[in-house]
C-alpha cells in the first residue's frame, strides 16, 4: 500500500503563510497526478490544488493566487504553498496521489486560521 503522510499544519494568523508537506512512500514519478484536498467541519471534501506529471496545475478559485503546490522529486514530497490566509482556509488538509487506477489518501493535518 502507497503511505502518504502530511506535515506542516497548525495555527497561523490571518495573511499569514504555511507550507503544507507530503511525504509519499515511493517515488512520485510513479504517480498520475498529486493533489492537495481540504474538509472544514459540516462541509463536503473539495479540491484545492492538483499537479500532474507534466507539471500542468490547476487550483481551487478561492485559493488561486495565494496558494501553489510543487514538488521536490528527489524528496518525495508535494508541498502546498498557502500565503494571505484567511479564516475561512480553516480545515483539515490531505494529501491525494492517483496511480493507474488507485487513489491513495494521507491522514490530514489541520490548519487553523485565526487571530
């Protein structure tokens, strides 16, 4: 099984900045395509963030701009960007890769927005 483990998450002022990591278990060359979802209590999971091997990305309208993912090959890690936080970027933040036809899911880390 593909282990995905996020890191970076806590609490940050508003137009603050944090770097989301993920750490993928194997190279993620062997991956179609990485992406970065968010959960806020009582809301649907949404997408934030995807790259694909290409280095093609694509982000969520609400975080165009302040938010960017990249990736460190020789690391094995995805990372997301977030500058100008705002309180309503509050969620629990996972780590998605899709291989073939699998997707693999980290276990979350939270960030909270808040003065």
């Amino acid at each position: 099984q593909v282990q995905l483990v996020e890191s970076g998450g806590g609490l940050v002022q508003p137009g603050g900045s944090l770097r989301l990591s993920c750490a993928a278990s194997r190279s993620i060359f062997s991956f179609y395509s990485m992406a970065w979802y968010r959960q806020a209590p009582g809301k649907q999971r949404e997408l934030v963030a995807g790259i694909i091997s290409g280095g093609n990305t694509n982000y969520a309208d609400s975080v165009k701009g302040r938010f960017t993912i990249s990736t460190d090959n020789a690391k094995n890690t995805v990372y997301l960007q977030m500058n100008s936080l705002k309180p309503e970027d509050t969620a629990v933040y996972y780590c998605k890769a899709r291989r073939n036809f699998d997707d693999y899911w980290g276990q979350g880390t939270q960030v909270t927005v808040s003065s």
